[in-house]
C-alpha cells in the first residue's frame, strides 16, 4: 500500500502539481506529521502501525488550515483516510480550506480500525490504492440507547465525572475551528472549575459538534480520563441525520442545516 502512495505523491511533488505534501514521517523513532517537498524524500515517508485507534494519528487537516493560511497561493497534498476526507469536505463548506488548493491522496482504512471505530464509511472518495473496508454500524451507541433512561444518565453522569478539564478533546479536533471558544465563556463554564460542572462542559461541545463532527475519534484518543467522546458525538449525528437528513462530510457540497446564517 505505501509504495502506491509514495508514487503517486512523487509525480504530484515532481510535475509541479503540488508545492508539498502533508503525510507522516519517522523521526527519532517516533512518527509524526511531516511536510514533503522533494521527491526524493518520499522514501522516508511511513504510516507507522495504523491498524488500530492510537497508532500514528493525527489531525492532518488542521496542521493543513495553518500550513495554507501562511501559504495561500500554494497547492498542497495530503494523506487522508474516510474520516479525514469527511473532514476536508466539511472544511470547504466551512471555508476553511479551498478546494482548488488541496489534492487529497486517500487510503482505506484496514477491517481491524473500521471495526474498531464502528466507522459507517471507512474509506475516501479518492484512493491512491484499491480495495476499502466495509461500514459497521454503532454497536456500542445501540448497546447505550438500549438502557432505560435512568441508567443512561447514571452511564454519562459517571463518564462525565471524570473530565479533568484539560481541553484535549477540543485541541485536536480538526473541525474546532471557533476562534471565541463556548469552553473559554465564564457565563457557561467556569474559568476557575477544575473539573468543570458536570455534565455541561460536554454537552456544551457536544451541541457545537451536532453538524461537525466527521467521527474520526482523534477526540476520545486524546481524553486522558478514557471518555467515549466518540460515542457522545456519534448519538449527536444520528439525531441531525435523523432530523434533517444531514451527514458532516458525507455530501461534499452540502451546507448544514444549523449553519442559518450561511443558507
């Protein structure tokens, strides 16, 4: 799989399509986001072990809004998985990114991460290699819903309480692109509360993330107190999708319904 994307990157980076490429390197060990400019360079490239939630992850498309905010003129790729080009659709629709300076080079997710997510669509649009996983449906939502409603508010009262307050989840969510963040506002959470009222700090973000979220579960990976964030987000989506017929990313041009001032 890598030499298909390492040679596609290679003829993008050597005819002059794009100025650099966004994907993941080794570097001392470690793998990490690295901008390829040069060809040649392509041979360090690396997609560490991605075959389970944890292993070299991180939110391309938000290191790629800064890279094109410092460099607008120029046209960059990036590595995308199903939830990162979710993502970049959601960012056009957002003008956060334009469409005509990013070329996303995808790659299927394996069965093992698809399941592990519960991803519904595990796969970008545009593949530098064949073959996809397929969708799996929310099993853990479904085994939550399933509780009668006292249980389930003593599930997310207890997940809840757990929250240090450390703004992880909001930090490394590519789609949080507030620049006056409701998680800063003293009239809603306490500046000085650690750990935050419970449960309003995250049914605050929650409500935020209804028409944003794409589920790539970077949020609940990131939660050093182990809250199924990704859940939370999951049960928001299906009631915009239940509501208005609305996926975040799924319909690259789509608008959101709760976005009235853009309509």
């Amino acid at each position: 799989m890598i030499e298909e994307i390492k040679k596609q990157v290679r003829e993008l980076l050597t005819s002059g399509t794009i100025k650099g490429f966004l994907g993941l390197r080794e570097i001392d060990g470690h793998i990490a986001p690295y901008l390829f400019c040069d060809a040649e360079d392509m041979d360090s490239m690396n997609l560490g072990d991605y075959k389970k939630p944890g292993d070299a992850r991180y939110p391309l498309n938000r290191i790629l809004i800064h890279l094109l905010s410092h460099y607008p003129d120029e046209i960059l790729g990036v590595l995308v998985r199903g939830c990162d080009q979710r993502g970049l659709n959601g960012l056009y629709s957002l003008n956060q990114l334009d469409p005509e300076k990013v070329i996303p080079v995808g790659i299927p997710c394996p069965p093992e991460l698809a399941e592990a997510c519960e991803c519904s669509r595990p796969y970008p649009e545009n593949r530098a290699v064949d073959g996809q996983a397929e969708g799996y449906s929310n099993q853990t939502l479904a085994r939550i819903a399933g509780l009668d409603i006292g249980k389930r508010f003593e599930y997310w009262m207890n997940e809840f309480a757990r929250c240090i307050k450390c703004y992880g989840c909001r930090d490394i969510c590519p789609m949080c692109i507030c620049r006056e963040c409701s998680l800063e506002c003293g009239d809603l959470v306490g500046k000085g509360d650690i750990p935050p009222e419970n449960p309003i700090f995250h049914l605050i973000r929650a409500v935020h993330m209804a028409d944003r979220c794409v589920d790539c579960g970077l949020c609940a990976e990131a939660c050093p107190a182990d809250i199924p964030l990704r859940t939370l987000y999951k049960k928001v989506a299906d009631i915009v999708k239940k509501e208005f017929d609305f996926q975040a990313g799924y319909q690259p041009d789509a608008k959101s319904p709760l976005n009235v001032l853009d309509q």
